[in-house]
C-alpha cells in the first residue's frame, strides 16, 4: 500500500522531468524573451535554477514550490480603473432603472455620474459595495456567465481591446516558465475570486482551485429540488493586505516560495513568502511606462506603491521597472487572445 | 505564447496517460483488493471506466476529475468520539490548571469529569468550542507542532493503535485508484482544517491545498519584524452540511464529479455534486460491523446517518455496507502507516 504511493510519487516526479525536459527541447527561443536583460530577468532564472537544482543547498521539493501572483497590476492592468471596478460600473447602470435610490446614495452616485475619481477614492471597500449591490441575489453560474458576457463584449476605453487582452506579457511568460520548472502557480487578487475563476483559466492557464481572491457570502439551498449556490449581498473576506497571508494560509496550507506584486496590498503576502525558512523569491512589478502603460506609485489611488516599494528597497527584494525591463507589455493582437 | 500553453498542457495529458500506463502494469493485484465484489466496487470501477474512456458518452476531461471525501468516518473512523474531540480533551486537560473556570462550564465541565456523553451532545459545536479554547492564541506553526506530537504519542482507547492508524484501507485503496485514473483528490471535514493538514499528506497522499475544513479566525501580525499568523479564539466556518458545498465552491471553484460521506453532515455535499450536468458518483459508507469497527447510524450521536441514508436510496447512491463489503477495515499494524 505505502509502496504504491512512494512509487506514484516517483512517477510524478519521472514525469514532470519528462516536461521539463520537453519544455527544454522545444524552447529554443528565450522563455522569458518579452523580459529585457536586466537584473530582474536574472534573478528569476537564477532562483529558479536555484531551487530546482537536485542536491544543491536550495533545492525545494516539487510540492512547495508553490508561487502566488497577484492579479490587478501584476498580471493585467488596473488603469484607469480596476477592470473588475468597470464590470460593476457596467452592470450597476445596467440595473439603476430598477433602482432609483443609488443616484442619491454612493457609492453609486459617481457610478452614475461618470464621477470616476470620486469612485477610485472609495477604494477596494467602494469595490466591494458595488459588487455585492450590482452582483448578489443569483446564483453562481448566473453570475459566471455575466462576467463571461462583459469580458466577451466590453472594451478598454484607452486601447480598445477586451479587458483581458491587456495582460502583460512577460507575466504570462513568467508563468509558463515556473510551470515549466514544476512551480504551482496561483493567484492571491483582492479582486472576486468567481470573478477572476472565469477567465483565469484560459487567459493564464491557472485552474479555478489555484484562484484566490474577495469574496462574499454564499448560501446553499434546494430550489424544487435542485441544489444552488446563491450569492448573498454581505462580505466574506477582502483578500488584500494582511488578508492575503491569512488567505494562502487558509486556502494553500504551505509557505509559497515566490511572490510577486505591485502594491501596498501586496506586502504582507510577499513579507510571509519572505519569512520562509529556506530561500524565497519576492518581486514587485513598478509601473514605469506612461506610453506603453501607465507610470504611478506612492500617490496613486489605485494601485498605490509606497511602503510596499520602501520595504522592497530595504529587502533587497526584485523590482522591475516596466519601461526598462520589459521589451513588449501586451500580447499581440493577433497572438490568439 | 498560445501555443506554447497548449502544448504543456498536451504533454500534461501525455504524462498522465504515462502514469495510468505504469500503474496498470504493476497493478498486477486487484488495485481495490480490500474490497469484496459487490454492487458499491462494481459501481466505482464502472463509474471510474465510464469518465476516463475518452470519445465516450461520459468522458471527463482531466481537470474536471474533481473527488471529495469527508474525513470522519469516511476515511477513518470517529468512535467513541471524534479524533479530534480527543485531541482537545487531551489539550484541555494539560491546560485545565490554568484555567479553574472550566470545571464549571459547558463544554468544559463533561471534558474534565471523563462525561463523554454529555461531551457528545455537544455536537460540531462544541467540539469547535474546545477546539477554540484549547487550541488558539498561539501561531500556526505552534499548532500543527502539538497536534503532530499529539498524533506521535496518543493512542486510541479500543485499539491501542496511534488515531492515524485507524484509516480504512479500502478508502485509502480508492484514493489511489483514483489518482491513478486522474482524479484529483480533496478532504472536505467538518474537523479542523489546520489539524487535518498535520498528517493528509504523510497518511492519505492528499497536500495541504487539497484539504477543506472548518476554521478559525487567525491574523497576521509582525512580531520582531517576523511575520506570524495567529490563531484567535473565533469561529470562521463550519465546514459541515450546506457548508460544504459552499466550502467546495469557494475552494475548489469547480462541481466534484464524485463524493464520498457517511452522515448527515454531508448530504448536501453529495446532492450538490449529484446535481453535476453529466455523469457523477455519490457514495456513503454505512457503518455496520460492530466487531471489526462499530455500527451505528439514525441514532448516533457522532456520524448520524438518517436523512442522507432515506436520499441515498431514493436517489440509487451507492451504499457501502461495511461489513459486508470490506474485507479489511484497517491497514495491517506492520504496513508501515
């Protein structure tokens, strides 16, 4: 009996080397060839060559080489506004005939009004509020086929491609590269976790079990017989800042290896990660580029990179600096998106 | 990049197919040989043949192999009271001298008189109450350091054996045979979620990632500059009843195309999963052999099997009769567990 299980984890391991070297064979090309050479580009490959080495000091089993990502800012972009901040703005207006009382209430007020700044001060709570408003009262497919709806068929007001088109391409590559090397990788967003559940899976190739995000209750029922999970207006759990270890803690049960971020809410996920016995990997994305992104840090209401940015300093903790180190931010167009 | 997903993706069903290879040609043995032939092994490997035969009717892709298993009594047993129940007798008596308030209270007052039937009155509830007050206020990795010892030294009263020897073989035979045919393998208990991750990986090969449970609150703190989590003396979820299919939605973001319980508690899990568009597999393991474990079901106090037994056999679940059915409970002494 125990000898089976040794023996499928052997063959587990067999064939994850069979990938990697598959993966070796067919990548002639760099792996992470949108990333400029630069400081951060080494010092991915060099922790990955790192822990993956068998007998070197750092060599980390396959099932801890767990690397969490955080999604708005980090794998897509969150200008002007979070993408998901434009869902509920899209549907809220979708549903205000039925609900005079929010243009007198925020903050739904500056959704109707187009008052987006007003709405980015509100912050992730603001967020919060429209999504249980403009999102509870139905059921959980009934709402993962709304999100596929919006992504299908909103648009990005500054590049005019579909939302989740405008994910950063070295990102994606940085992806399939731990993978490659037998990483688990995972998302940790402050966004909805059955929001991110509906595209994470074809946009990153990241399984609905490895999405963790916000979220709001839920309850299960009979409905003539036919169980469903309704989605309650009141809220779980704000994955963001300290909620994010709590959330890896609760959802992972093991210490990740790697974290990567771009803001404030992504300290205290990449501290834990930091804190591992053992070596870690802690990158923070720096939105560098106005032309090609868009340039903010310690003043942004969205997205803010103060303390998170000081500490990394401090941490000796990789930084990328996006109009330097990366050769190409978005897929092509007509790279399949 | 597109295609570069795709392709590890094809190399990952490759592999599997590897794994499926291998384990049929050691799998000279019957891979259920502690399972008698009876309609409930007929149905698994019927069940399991029907999902993994790819171009037919019921194939189920990969990613898909969703099981769910209750741990108490499903995959090992939960008499004279749950393990864990024990566990936390065992902790609140080594902390009683601190505490003299507790030879007055509920469920205290029953813990420390040795009144294991008032104890088991209690419920999930309590449990989760001593479960609180005996195991918080420390930091995550204290915890599973105690229950690791606990495990280490503590021995059933009946038995004589260490609680995690007391796994059903036959589950634990399931467990690999399914891996081995794809699936992708949870624990979803109403027992703890960090006490269960001390040791699914070492005895049922299933991470810390693939465990559910019931939680408490915890926070995330810095101490000296060194991140901790803390566990706070406060209910976060009860993973039980409706709570599971809530749990295994927030989780696991996907419906389980099997699941396999043994109570009350987890009749919702299953008819959330026998809802499943397309072919899935409910099973309840009913306890019948007094001799070789117990037997007990509408009127037990732990492990109450009443509704879930009437909609298991009005809606043709499989029903493990266990005396019947299994002709080994637990692993051999000398196996190695």
């Amino acid at each position: 009996m125990w000898r089976l299980i040794k023996g499928s984890r052997a063959i587990v391991c067999v064939c994850t080397m069979v990938i990697s070297a598959t993966c070796s064979a067919t990548m002639q090309h760099d792996p992470l060839s949108s990333w400029n050479d630069c400081p951060a580009k080494s010092a991915i490959i060099d922790f990955v060559q790192r822990v993956t080495t068998v007998d070197a000091p750092d060599f980390v089993p396959l099932s801890e080489r767990i690397a969490v990502f955080d999604n708005d800012g980090c794998l897509w972009s969150e200008k002007p506004i979070y993408f998901q901040l434009q869902f509920a703005i899209d549907r809220i207006k979708q549903l205000a005939p039925n609900h005079p009382e929010w243009r007198h209430r925020q903050p739904f007020k500056s959704v109707l009004e187009d008052d987006q700044e007003t709405l980015a001060k509100s912050g992730m709570e603001g967020l919060l509020k429209l999504v249980m408003a403009s999102h509870a009262e139905m059921t959980t497919d009934e709402f993962a086929s709304i999100v596929k709806d919006w992504l299908n068929t909103a648009h990005h007001p500054r590049f005019q491609r579909r939302y989740h088109e405008l994910v950063f391409q070295p990102m994606l590559e940085l992806l399939v590269y731990l993978r490659a090397n037998g990483f688990k990788t995972y998302i940790t967003s402050g966004g909805g976790i059955e929001f991110l559940r509906v595209f994470a899976e074809e946009v990153y190739d990241i399984p609905p079990e490895q999405v963790i995000g916000s979220s709001i209750k839920t309850n299960f029922e009979l409905r003539n017989g036919v169980p469903v999970i309704m989605r309650l207006p009141e809220i779980n759990f704000i994955d963001d800042k300290e909620g994010k270890p709590i959330a890896i803690n609760k959802f992972i049960g093991r210490r990740p290896i790697a974290a990567f971020g771009n803001s404030d809410g992504d300290l205290q996920m990449l501290q834990w990660t930091d804190a591992r016995k053992g070596l870690s990997f802690c990158l923070l994305v720096h939105h560098t580029d106005a032309e090609r992104e868009w340039a903010y840090d310690r003043k942004s209401h969205i997205g803010r990179l103060d303390n998170a940015l000081d500490w990394a300093k401090e941490h000796h903790w990789t930084i990328v600096d996006m109009k330097q180190d990366w050769n190409a931010v978005y897929p092509q167009p007509d790279a399949g998106n």
